[in-house]
C-alpha cells in the first residue's frame, strides 16, 4: 500500500488505522532524547512529555544493531523501537514517507527494517569548476538523510578547499572554507551522515602544476597523450621526496577539521606514472611497486589523524599480484561507470583475496548535460548487487563534474533515489518508484511529470544512434571544442574528431522531435518543493542547450548544402551566446561564483570553433 524507498525488509499491515492529527504528545527513553527535534519536524502539533502511559508516540531502547529499527502502529499508537539514535532517525524517515501518502489517516502496521549494507555514500564533485553553496550542501544532505545515506565525501583536487598553507591560490569564491566545513560536517552528524574528507594526491594533480612553485613534482611536465588529445601534466613523480612532502601539507591543511574515521586518499589515473622521470626506476622495479611505497608512505601520515584510508582502485586493478602489499585495513574502491563494467568479476577477485572493498556506481550525469539513465541503473544493480553477493562494506555512488560540470544538480536526482534504494535495500526500487518518489518527495510535483521527464531527458542518447561508455554524440562538439584548443590547426583537428561523432539528418529529426514533447511536458509540471521555480529554470535551460549542440553538430556535416550548414552555424553561435546569461543565473542560485568562467569557457570555446567554420 505505501511506497517506501528504499525497500523495509519486512512490513505487515494490521486491521484498523490511527488519525495523524490526533497524534499530540511523545515520550522519548533518555538516551534517545537527541532525536526529539526530528520528531517535532514530522508532528509539528506534538509535545515531548514524561508519561509514558499517556503518550500516543513511545520511542524505546531495544537490543537492536546500530542502524536496525521496528515501528508499530497500533490501538492509536506508533512505537518506535531502536538501539541507538541512527535507527531511531531511520525510523522517522521512514515514517515521514508514510506520511506523505496519506491525506490523516495510517494504516496499522509492523515494519522492522535494517540496512544491507554498511556503508552507503555519496560522492559529489566540487573540484570542476563548481562548487556549491553552504545551503545547497545541506539541502542535498537533507534529501540524503531521507534516503538513509550514512557517508558523505567531497570530491577535491585542485584548489576547491581552503587550504590555508597555499592561500594565494585560492580563488574569490571557488573554494568551501574550513568554517563551511565544519558546519557541513556538524550538520551531516545531526542527519546520521559521515562527512568524509577526500583530497587527490598523485594524479589529477593538473591544478597544482600549472603553477611555478609546483611544477618541477610533475611526472612528465611537458603533458602526455591520451584519448586523442594532448594533456596538461597531471601526475606528481612518485620518487621525488618533494611530491610527498607536498602532499602532507595537504593533508595537514585538511585533516585536522575532520572528525570522520575515513578520509578518500583517491589515487585514481596516474596516467603518467613510470612514463617521465620515474621511467627508469619504474623499469628497474615496477610502476606497481613506485605506486605502493608512495601510498604507504603518505598512508603513514594518514594514520597519525587515526583514519581509515579509501583508494580507487583503477590502477591496481591492472597488478592484482600486488593487491595483497596493501595496508591490511585500506579500503579498496572499484569503480565503473558505463553499464557493463565488471562489478562482479573485479569484486569476486577482491573478497577472495580478502581485501576490504567497496563498489563505486555514477549518475553519469557528466559529459551529457542531462544525463545516461542506462548507464546509471545498470553501474548501480551491479555493483550493489555484487557488493552483498561478495559481503563488501558498502557502495560509494559518484557525480562527476568533468568539462565544465555544465549538468544541473536535479539531473543526479534520479542517481541519489536509485543508489540509495540499491544500497540499503535488498533489491533496487523500479523506474516507476524511483519516478514516484522524485515526484512526490523531492519535486512534490503534483502533476507527476518531472521524475518521467528527467528519465526521458536522461535517455536522449538511445536517439543519437549510437551507445558511447563515455559521454554522447551530443556533448562531443564541446569535448572535441576543448581538447583541440592548443593544436597547431584547431579547426581541422576538430573537424577529423566529429568525423565519427556527427548526429545524421534522421537522428537529429527525432531528437528535436522528442524536445519539442520534452518542453510541452515541462510546462504542465506543477512542482511545490522550495526551489520548485529553479528546477523548473534548470530543466528548461537544459533542453535549450541540447537543442543547441544538436545544431552544432549538424553544424559539421558537410553533406548538407551551404546555406542550411550556415544557418545552423550562426543559430548555434547567437544561441550559446546567450546562454551565458542563462547559466550564469542557474549556477548563482546554487553555486559560489567561482568558477563560472571556466565553466562557460568549454561552450565559448565551441563557439569559436563555430565562427572559424563560419570564414571558411
């Protein structure tokens, strides 16, 4: 009868129902009273009193595990029965649920409830180019809590934290400080959530060595060749005794304000290591090996704040006969974000070599604007799936912000219900339920078209003709814009690289067809949630700007005659053009102004990609 995401592991309904309203007073056992505010959230009109006779909401300590909890309503009461304060919170969340269903009345019911995994996060990026307000932090904490998430991690590389050893190169309003931190990280504890603190240490480091003072860390200072494109350097040299200096002073910077017993230590894609100046002791010794002595040197350094330290484990995956060198409590990360990664072969391999792990899904919402729905759903049945079948600790969903970060923050919505419902849930809620519940909880959208809509729009790939495991078709004219800015022929290096990427006539009919259907549906949306106008702006200026790169795209076929290639030409330059504005005003409302240049800068670079086509 009621929708509960995500799933309880057992529900019973009983004959009758109790009145909401009716519902006046509580009492709480003395351990549990820290929970009394919740309580007052979700029964505004109730009063906390000492007679537990008289109570028509009796909250009692039971023998229970740390996140278990038992509600019974019944014979005009609601009893809640958890053994620390985290059930008890559960229990509330669940409740709130309920609630919401239901015009006064409940329905009679037992629920007894548990999490099936341990651990269940949320990674956000704030590291390209956006990052959030203390305000939009804790909204997304709130929606979080609501899901039963437990742990929460900042994604950080670059300059987007206040470390005060490197001040000057912070930028005005581009960074979260220590303060926000702290109260980010007190706000999460009040909603049973772990902040934990995460910070890039070897590759990724792109930011750091761009600058005078860092440059000599570099593996390869000259950049190095990847995916087609030449990059900037990225990675420290693991043998330069300065690299990890460098890094502890990081680490000092931060580590002293968490409380967390984590911290995500990353080392993910040390794609230049063993390739520049540790060439010849790599060569001498291994790349595993180098990689290795510099995590268990840092790692030392990690334990003197008494944490437990997570990696990603993109590069050791590559060396299993090493997994087994790693410190005995680090937590090992598998990440995957297209749908047929390997979550279980990667995770069967890791609890057979008993080595402490946990998956990493994506809402691969980045490099697509709107989102890859497929790709979501599947990284997140697999590897929470095979997360329980391999008795991992738990599931870290990720939310990228790679090129930009030019994705609005409701197009991970669908990422957080379904992760969550994955993750505590024996079993994954459906897309009708997912949908349901962004309508109802989050959107409160009360004409239920925002959660499809966002399901649709995250499909638009299925329409290009062609699956990519990262990014689209669609969002290859601002990736390929980008990365052939510092060739010596920009245009024509461009060009070759749309050659494979171009949406045909065909394609492109039925994509703006279906956008057309997408901005009919977004008008009839009725959503009551607080930044309701602001959600509905976004998804508004999202579609816009697909319908641009389409243009854009189209833009490159030189198939098409003059006149039609010119007018998608000029169509798509006055349009980005004037989206500036636009995003500028969706990215102030959640966002620190920061960054909002760079941002900008991945689609003014495509514009003029568009306007030297034009002189041709």
């Amino acid at each position: 009868m009621y929708q509960i995401i995500p799933y309880v592991k057992e529900k019973v309904y009983l004959d009758g129902k109790i009145k909401i309203s009716e519902i006046k007073t509580f009492f709480c056992d003395p351990l549990l009273l820290e929970i009394a505010p919740e309580v007052q959230k979700i029964f505004p009109q109730i009063t906390l009193i000492n007679d537990l006779e008289k109570a028509d909401i009796i909250i009692s300590l039971e023998a229970f595990a740390k996140e278990e909890y038992k509600i019974e309503i019944d014979n005009n009461k609601i009893l809640i029965k958890a053994g620390f304060l985290n059930g008890c919170f559960y229990a509330l969340m669940t409740l709130k649920q309920i609630i919401a269903q239901v015009d006064d009345e409940v329905y009679n019911l037992v629920i007894h409830d548990f999490p099936s995994l341990a651990i269940r996060g949320f990674m956000m990026d704030i590291s390209r180019n956006k990052v959030p307000k203390l305000e939009t932090l804790k909204a997304f904490v709130d929606k979080m809590a609501e899901l039963k998430y437990n742990h929460f991690e900042l994604y950080v590389e670059g300059f987007s934290f206040e470390y005060r050893s490197f001040k000057n190169y912070l930028e005005e309003e581009g960074y979260i400080t220590v303060e926000e931190y702290i109260e980010l990280e007190k706000y999460c504890a009040s909603k049973m959530i772990d902040l934990v603190p995460n910070q890039n240490g070897l590759g990724h480091m792109t930011d750091w060595l761009q600058h005078d003072e860092f440059k000599d860390l570099a593996e390869s200072p000259d950049g190095f060749f990847i995916w087609g494109a030449h990059r900037a350097p990225s990675t420290l040299n693991v043998t330069d005794e300065r690299s990890i200096k460098h890094v502890k002073r990081m680490y000092d910077d931060m580590l002293p304000y968490s409380n967390s017993p984590y911290f995500n230590m990353n080392f993910d894609e040390p794609y230049e290591l063993g390739e520049g100046k540790s060439k010849e002791y790599c060569e001498k010794h291994g790349k595993e090996k180098a990689f290795i002595d510099y995590l268990n040197t840092l790692y030392q350094h990690v334990k003197q704040y008494e944490k437990t330290g997570l990696i990603w484990g993109d590069f050791l995956l590559k060396h299993p006969q090493t997994l087994k060198q790693l410190p005995e409590d680090l937590i090992f990360i598998d990440w995957g974000y297209h749908k047929s990664y390997p979550f279980d072969e990667h995770l069967k391999m890791l609890a057979e070599l008993k080595i402490p792990f946990m998956a990493a899904p994506g809402t691969s919402t980045w490099s697509s604007i709107t989102g890859k729905i497929d790709d979501m759903m599947m990284t997140v049945k697999n590897s929470t799936t095979h997360t329980k079948l391999n008795h991992g600790l738990g599931v870290l969903m990720t939310d990228w912000g790679d090129m930009g970060h030019l994705q609005y923050l409701p197009v991970s919505y669908p990422g957080l219900v379904y992760a969550a419902s994955g993750m505590w849930g024996e079993l994954p809620a459906t897309e009708k339920e997912v949908i349901a519940y962004l309508d109802q909880a989050i959107f409160q959208d009360e004409a239920q078209i925002i959660g499809r809509l966002l399901f649709e729009l995250g499909r638009y790939d299925r329409l290009e003709g062609i699956y990519r495991d990262y990014g689209t078709k669609t969002f290859s004219v601002i990736l390929w814009a980008d990365l052939t800015q510092n060739e010596s022929d920009p245009l024509n290096a461009f060009i070759d690289k749309m050659k494979s990427n171009l949406i045909d006539e065909n394609h492109y009919t039925k994509l703006v067809e279906h956008s057309d259907h997408w901005e009919q549906e977004l008008a009839e949306a009725q959503p009551k949630c607080a930044d309701a106008e602001l959600i509905l702006k976004e998804i508004k200026y999202s579609i816009r700007l697909l319908r641009l790169l389409w243009k854009a795209n189209r833009a490159f076929d030189q198939s098409l005659d003059q006149d039609r290639r010119e007018t998608f030409i000029d169509e798509s330059i006055k349009g980005l053009a004037e989206h500036r504005d636009l995003h500028l005003e969706a990215w102030d409302a959640r966002n620190k102004h920061g960054g909002f240049d760079k941002s900008y800068g991945r689609l003014a670079n495509l514009i003029k990609v568009l306007e030297k086509w034009r002189q041709q």
